[in-house]
C-alpha cells in the first residue's frame, strides 16, 4: 500500500499542475490520483483494523509506535498552522503601502468575531468535551455512552461546519480581496477541511463502538480521534483570537 499511495500522490500532484495550467488532461490525471489516494488510505486502513480487531496482532508495543506516529502526524499538521499565522501576522504587524499601512487592509469589512466566530467556539469547546466524555466512558466499559457521547460530537462537529459554511457565503470579502482575505481564508478553510476529516474520523469510531469493536484495553483509533479533535479545538482558538478578534480590531 505504501507503493500504490505514493503513485497516487504524484499523479495528484503532477494532474494538480497540468489542470492548472490548463494542460489537457490535467483534470482527469488529479481526479484519478484523488481516487487512488482515497482508494488506498480505505484498504490500507481496513487492513490495519483487521489486524488489530480480527487477528489481535497489536500488541502493546505495536499500539506504542501507532500513537508515536500519529503524534507526529499531529507535529507535522502544527507546522502547517504556523506557515499561515506567520503569513497573518507577517502581514499584519507591519502592513505595506500597498494595503493603505493599516489592518484590516484599507476597503475590507471584517466580520464580528462575537457573533458566528464566538458560537462557533463554544460549539467546538462542546464537541471537544463530549469526546472526552466518550474516552471516560470507553475507558469505565460504558458501551452505549460511549456512542452516545460521539453521536453528540459529530452532531456538534456538523454544526459548526453549517455555520462555519453559513459565515463564508455571508461574509463581504472573498479569498482573492487582499492579504486579508487570502490568510483569512486559507487558515480557516485549512482548520475546516481539518474539521470535516476529523468529523469522518469519530463517524468511524462510533461506528466501531457501536459494533464492539472498542474496548478499555484496546482503543488505539479512538484515542487517535481524540487527540485530532482537540488539536482541531486548540487551533480554532488561535484562530478566533488572533483572526477574528485581535486581526479585526
């Protein structure tokens, strides 16, 4: 799978150059790609539970270097965040005359950070304490609270995707409106698409609650989902505090 993953990723990217150049045959090389990626992570993925749920293959040192990879995974997804903070702050500590030297740049009406943003954040802060809730009860043998817990997560977690939607469609400026709106929503849009992937995620999960799958031994998976959905939580804070409001005052 490792082979097949890397040849999807290069057709990916080498189609994500062609379509945007508009190469013929771009567009069809990335979609192909995109379905050999996502292709590959479900087998890839379906081999791994069986391994551990089926076979018992997972013993604790197996268990061990799963949460170190994945711990790692969360590092390299951090220094993601903080190429967009930089590019935010980089631009707005010190604005160029070409944006007036003042931000918000000169023509841009922000929006207020205590009306869909603030909501937003107690959603999220919600969501992040149901999953908790779903740890204690996974971990204390409660099956069906458990699935109750990550059934209210994900119910949470689609709310604050619909308004976060809501905000965009609503919002007075686009992506191509000066530095502002490019950082604005590159950063959010990232922590979004971050947000859906982490809402497909604790869907899994509950799924294998629901089917046993998940035990206080073994919840290797869960405890992965966990920690994504709270690293999701801690970025929007950034977000909210330095975007929203300090970058709106």
């Amino acid at each position: 799978w490792p082979i097949s993953g890397s040849l999807g990723a290069l057709a990916t990217t080498v189609g994500g150059v062609m379509y945007m150049h508009s190469f013929q045959g771009g567009a069809t090389l990335l979609s192909l790609g995109l379905i050999f990626i996502l292709y590959t992570m479900f087998v890839w993925w379906r081999d791994v539970l069986r391994e551990s749920t089926l076979e018992g293959h997972h013993t604790k040192v197996v268990q061990l270097g799963l949460r170190y990879g994945f711990i790692l995974f969360i590092v390299s997804e951090v220094m993601f965040f903080f190429a967009f903070f930089w590019a935010f702050f980089h631009s707005s500590l010190a604005p160029t005359v070409e944006i007036g030297g003042i931000w918000p740049p000169k023509g841009i009406w922000v929006l207020d950070p205590w009306e869909i943003p603030f909501l937003n954040t107690l959603i999220l802060l919600s969501s992040g304490a149901a999953v908790t809730w779903a740890h204690h009860a996974i971990l204390a043998g409660k099956e069906k609270r458990a699935v109750y817990a990550l059934v209210a997560t994900v119910l949470l977690a689609l709310v604050f995707t619909g308004f976060q939607g809501m905000e965009y469609y609503q919002a007075p400026f686009t992506i191509s409106d000066s530095i502002y709106g490019s950082t604005f929503y590159l950063a959010t849009g990232f922590h979004g698409f971050h947000v859906i992937i982490g809402t497909l995620f604790l869907i899994i999960c509950g799924i294998r609650q629901y089917l046993g799958h998940l035990t206080k031994e073994h919840h290797v998976g869960f405890e992965a989902a966990a920690w994504y959905w709270h690293f999701v939580d801690v970025v929007w804070l950034f977000l909210f505090v330095s975007i929203y409001w300090w970058g709106g005052i």
